[in-house]
C-alpha cells in the first residue's frame, strides 16, 4: 500500500549495513527513493554540497564518527532542512524529549515493527502538497523558523502547550501562530492576561459567574472558559496566577469541566489550554509559588522563545514591518531605516525585546524630521550602542550584516552553496570560511 507520495525521497543514516540493507529493501518495494549514507559526516556532506530534496532523514543516533544527534544539530542550520526521524538501540526518554524540543518529527526504538514504522514515515514525511505555515512567519532566524516548526508539529495536538520566554518576545504572536495554523482555527482565541485580573476577580472572570452569586451579579456571565469554546484559552502570565486557583486550573485540565460561581451545573470544557509566562516556574525560590503538579500539567508541549539579543537576523525585518503599520496609519514622508538606524538597532541590547523595538520604531516615526530614520529617532536618549564603552565594535557590525546576507541568500537559493556565493560575489571556499567563522555550518573537511 502506498503511504506516501509518488517518488517521495528519503535519506536513511545507517552505519549496521543488515538493518540499513532491510529498510532500503522495504522502502524501495514500497515505491519510495531511498538514498543510504553509512556515516554522519557522509551524510553532512551530501546534503551540504549537493542539491538534494529529501522529504525525510531516517537517522540513527549510535554511528561510527560522529553521534545522529549531531548530524541534525548541524543539518538544522541550512536552509529547507528536511524533518528527521530518529532510530537508536538506546531509547532514553530525556534523549527522546531533546530531540524532539530541538525538531525531530519522530523518534523509535530498536527493534520496531515494520509496519509501524512504515506509519511513522508517513507521518513525519513532508508532504509534497502541503497548508503548512510559512516557516518564517515568526521570524527568519534560524531560532524563529525552529519555534515555527515545533508549533506547527504541535499544532493538531490537544495536550496544553507552555511557551516561555522574556518579557515582550512575542508570546502571545506564537499562542495566535499556533492557533491559525492548528485545526482550531475557526474556533475562538481568547486571550487572558493573569497578572492585569486582580485576584478576587480572576474566578469569576475565568469560570463566570450565575445570577446572585455575588453582590452586583445581576445576570449569568459566561467565563474566558466557556467563552473559548473548541478553541484555545491562552492564559497570559500564567506565572502571576494565585495558588488557589491554581488548584481550580489543575481540576478544569485534569477532569475537563467546571462550574460557574455560584452554581452546581458542570460545565463541559473543550478548548485547549496553552500558557505563556517570563518566569521559570520549575524552580524553587521564596517568590515562586507555582505548584508543581500543575507546572507538570500545562508544560506537556514546551516551548522557548529566544530574546531579541540572540536572534539579530529578525531585527530588520521587524523594523519594516512595524514601520509599515505606522506608515499606514499616519500620513508621512518617512522612506525608511538609514544604515546607521540599522547597524545601532543591531547593536541595541533590546532589554525589552521585540515590545521595545515596537514602541521605538513608532516613536520614530512620529518624530523623525527627515526621509529616513536616523539613529537619534531610534535612541534619542543616546543609548544605541554598547552601554559599557558608547560604541559597538566595526568588526561586530560588520560580521552581522555579513551574516544577514548569507542568510538571504541561502534562502533564497534553498541552501545551495555555490547559488549563494554567486549570489554574494564572493568564491565558494570564501562562503564556506565565513559559514564557519559565524557558526553556520561546520568547516570545510
């Protein structure tokens, strides 16, 4: 029975030639195009120089040079990397979870039963036709296109989902990425934010309330849990919530129900649960008073959005994307970012991420005096550069807009080296030392 599409190809890293000759056998008498690499750095090679569209890697994690592990660790960093699936012999669950976190699609233990892993394949297989979102809808650094990815393969899951992250990177952006591109989409998003509900309030609000229940119910009000409907309920700050009702968030995700205050109806509860929060809520500390088997509950499906500071490659991008909204909204002369607007906006250490990139942008435009914005608009308290010497090194700004562009064009000529070095101008030899000097892809062997 055919499971995938015609003349789909897979990659298969095996160094056991017995069970590597017994996969190639049985993909290949299933219609599919099997190329067998017998060692990580052959495989790393292959993909990296050759212009190969694979829709699956079947990688073994124990191989001869170098771990599966760390093929994929370095496989990740180009363009249009295709999923992996992982088999070992050593089947540890925290491996299982790494992997996956990092972007495995799936992840077997030897032996497995063919079939099985036949279902498996056809699962993680991309597909040839696919809605998938576009993996740089969050960004196009390397960090955003990963919490795409993981989203996405979290997407038509019902398990809660916890994404954590710094103050202002954009959780809430990733929570309504998620929604858009799972199978709720048609359902309600509803979005509460537990740290701005006070406390005494934050019952009634989540739960709802009926008639009487209180001084000044008047009439039956329906919660942020009965409004969500078969959508998602995005609890905010999740952190900030209280310990009583902590113990109420764990029954409603345990037992899927609830009651209104003031009531005894059970209420069925359908939606999905995903939490966001800036605090680290498995640690133990005097001010953390998150109970731990609810932090259990809710982190099934983790995910960490990186701060601004260590995804520079969506610094630019985000600057005209806020700049064009505030365009749109104002009638104005502004073209655009000067050079230098650029470099000390990559400079900047973002302590409020992209939240401050927002709000500096739309101050800049409200307030710049010429076409393009200069880095006074940007920073006009004088703070756009190192704040320990007043001025960024030439060589870090430099390396970055070097690094920015090979981005570009490995992008843009799906990771193809010798296209991107056309592309640049520069040799081949000369793109790969620079790929290695800024930790893009491993030196040349």
């Amino acid at each position: 029975m055919q499971m995938l599409p015609d003349f789909a190809r897979i990659g298969l890293v095996e160094d056991d030639p017995i069970m590597g000759e017994s996969i190639v056998q049985r993909l290949e008498l299933e219609g599919w195009n099997v190329i067998w690499w017998k060692s990580g750095n052959e495989a790393i090679a292959a993909i990296e120089t050759q212009p190969l569209t694979l829709d699956l890697v079947i990688c073994d994690i124990q191989l001869p040079d170098v771990s599966g592990e760390a093929v994929f660790q370095s496989l990740s960093k180009l363009s249009g990397t295709p999923p992996f699936m992982f088999i070992t012999g050593y089947g540890e669950i925290d491996q299982a979870v790494r992997l996956m976190r990092y972007g495995a699609v799936d992840f077997m233990t030897k032996p497995f039963a063919m079939d099985d892993f036949l279902r498996r394949i056809s699962t993680g297989c991309r597909p040839h036709h696919s809605s998938a979102a576009d993996p740089t809808a969050l960004g196009i650094s390397s960090a955003m296109r990963n919490v795409a990815s993981i989203l996405s393969r979290y997407a038509n899951n019902d398990l809660p989902v916890l994404i954590t992250g710094e103050t202002g990177v954009g959780k809430e952006v990733a929570a309504r990425f998620l929604h858009d591109v799972s199978n709720r989409a048609n359902e309600p998003f509803v979005a509460v934010n537990c740290a701005a509900i006070p406390a005494e309030l934050m019952e009634s609000e989540l739960f709802g309330h009926e008639k009487g229940a209180f001084t000044g119910a008047t009439q039956r009000h329906l919660g942020y849990a009965e409004r969500a409907g078969n959508g998602i309920l995005f609890l905010d700050e999740i952190g900030d919530m209280s310990v009583g009702l902590q113990a109420k968030l764990l029954r409603l995700i345990e037992q899927r129900t609830f009651t209104r205050v003031g009531g005894e109806a059970t209420v069925q509860f359908n939606a999905r649960i995903v939490s966001a929060t800036h605090r680290t809520l498995n640690v133990k500390s005097p001010s953390n008073h998150f109970r731990d088997d609810l932090y259990f509950r809710i982190s099934v499906l983790p995910v960490e959005i990186p701060p601004l500071r260590e995804r520079l490659d969506d610094i630019i991008g985000l600057m005209d994307h806020f700049l064009d909204e505030a365009t749109q909204r104002t009638d104005t002369d502004i073209r655009g970012f000067s050079s230098l607007a650029e470099d000390a906006a990559i400079s900047h250490p973002w302590p409020g991420n992209v939240r401050e990139l927002r709000n500096r942008v739309e101050r800049a435009a409200a307030l710049a005096r010429g076409e393009w914005i200069m880095p006074a608009d940007l920073f006009p308290e004088g703070s756009d550069a190192k704040a320990s010497t007043g001025f960024t090194p030439l060589s870090d700004v430099r390396d970055a807009a070097e690094k920015r562009q090979i981005e570009r064009a490995l992008g843009q000529t799906g990771g193809q080296i010798s296209k991107a070095a056309t592309l640049l101008a520069i040799s081949r030899t000369t793109l790969w030392e620079k790929m290695a000097r800024f930790g893009m892809a491993p030196k040349e062997r």
